[in-house]
C-alpha cells in the first residue's frame, strides 16, 4: 500500500530531478509512518480508558498520516 500512498500524498514529488518526473523512494516507508501513528493513538486511547473509565474510537487514515511527514515542502522551480 505504501507505494500508492507515496504519489498520492505528494511525498513522490519531494523525489527525483526538478527537471523530471516524480519518484517514489523505493521504501514503504509510509507503512511505517502510519504504524507509528497508529501506535501513538492506540497509547492515547489506553491512557485516557485508564484515567477516565471511557473507550475511544480511532480513526486513523494512512495518507493524512504521511502528510505531516512533508509538511508544508514545496518544490521549487
């Protein structure tokens, strides 16, 4: 799945020669970043059952995850 999030977050664009098309890294490393978020909600949602006696819902999307990873990046031309 990371390699179809890559384009589709606009990390691909980050890769690459500005005088050529964009490139995916040729690492999944969106698969990581989602986990790790996934992860951090997961420790949220515990803490906040052991402090308040109440569950949480997470909803937790893979792209809107690896968009902070460019933050606001542009390229330049």
């Amino acid at each position: 799945i990371g390699g179809t999030i890559e384009p589709t977050s606009g990390m691909s664009a980050l890769n690459g020669y500005g005088d050529g098309p964009p490139m995916n890294s040729g690492s999944m490393l969106p698969d990581a970043v989602a986990g790790y978020y996934g992860l951090a909600a997961l420790m949220t949602a515990l803490h906040h059952r052991d402090r308040t006696g109440e569950g949480q819902y997470i909803d937790l999307s893979m792209m809107e995850a690896n968009f902070t990873a460019i933050g606001d990046a542009s390229k330049n031309e």
